[in-house]
C-alpha cells in the first residue's frame, strides 16, 4: 500500500477511536494496530505524536460530518423538516452503532476544555463548520443571516446535548424529540418559502 493510504488508515482510525473512547483513553499503539500500521510510520506521518493524529483525525472527522450534516438538511426542501430528519439520522446512526458512535468531536472536545491546544481549535472549528451549514440552510430557505445564524448555533447546540442524552439512556427518544421541537422552533418564524 501507498504512503497516502497507510496515512488515510491511521487518521481514520484515530477518529473511530477517538470518538468512542476519547483522546485521554485512546493510545497511538491502540492506533497504530487499528490502521494496521507501525508506529514509527505513525510518528513517520505524524512527528508531532497523538496529539498530530488526533488533530487530523478531528478535522477528518468533521468533513465526515458535515457531509452527513448536508445530505440530511438537504434531504427536505423546509427547513423545519430539514431539522427534524437531520435529528433523526442522528438517531438511526447511534442505535446502529450499538450507542457509540456519538459526535465525532465530543469527547475529545471535552477532555481538553480549559487548554489552549490545537485539538480544542479543531473542536471549536469543527462546532463552527456544522453551523454553517445549518446557517447556509436557513439562509437559502428565506431566514434572515441574524436568526439563521442563532438559530443554527441552538440547533448544533440542541442536537449536541440529544446525541449524549441519547448515547447515556441508549435510546433514541431524545434526539427525536429534540428534532420535532427543533422543527417546530424554526417553523415559528413563519419565513415563507416560495
């Protein structure tokens, strides 16, 4: 295999990794073996150690995402039922992982609050991208760019805080409800759609 799909194996299952088990309890053996890698061609692509793989494995991460993000709001031309379907794709995706596959970013995210390390930037700007594709729908649906914009930032937001109640009741109640209150949050804005 190439050098460029030795690197894709590593960064890609860096993310599965850290998206299960977080930052803190995910080692770069544990990475290495699960690309089927060496670890001096971990640290050959990444010098910077895990903190590099985990960096380029959020930032893999969140154009994975925000492709999954685009295809749901994309999936119904209203944008309240463009919300609701994104909440419930959310939701199918986390029971068939068996719970686990929650938001690619939370964990790491969360275990690096406080510190000012280039995987807290990947986070933020990870959180930032989704909601500009929330924004980005609004706007093309008739929202002004002020409310688009807050109402992606709850929207991101709310669904963020589903995906964990979701992920700890193993259940996908709360991501549906989420959704259908979502829907019915930007529907109240009576933006006609013509």
């Amino acid at each position: 295999m190439g050098q460029a799909s030795t690197r894709d194996r590593i960064v890609i299952a860096a993310a599965s990794l850290l998206q299960r088990q977080g930052y803190v309890g995910t080692g770069i053996k544990q990475i290495a073996k699960e690309a089927e890698a060496t670890l001096g061609s971990v640290y050959h692509f990444f010098p910077g150690g895990k903190e590099a793989v985990a960096v380029a494995a959020i930032k893999y991460s969140d154009r994975e995402f925000a492709a999954v993000l685009r295809d749901a709001l994309n999936s119904e031309e209203d944008p309240d039922a463009a919300v609701e379907a994104c909440a419930g794709q959310l939701a199918e995706g986390l029971r068939a992982s068996g719970w686990t596959d929650g938001c690619p970013v939370t964990a790491a995210a969360l275990e690096t609050l406080g510190t000012d390390s280039e995987i807290q930037q990947a986070c933020a700007d990870a959180l930032r991208n989704w909601e500009q594709i929330v924004t980005d729908k609004l706007r093309s649906s008739g929202f002004q760019a002020r409310d688009a914009r807050e109402l992606a930032t709850t929207i991101i937001s709310a669904l963020e805080g589903a995906e964990v109640t979701a992920q700890v009741n193993r259940s996908e109640e709360p991501l549906r409800v989420t959704g259908r209150q979502l829907a019915r949050l930007v529907g109240s804005y009576g933006v006609s759609r013509s």
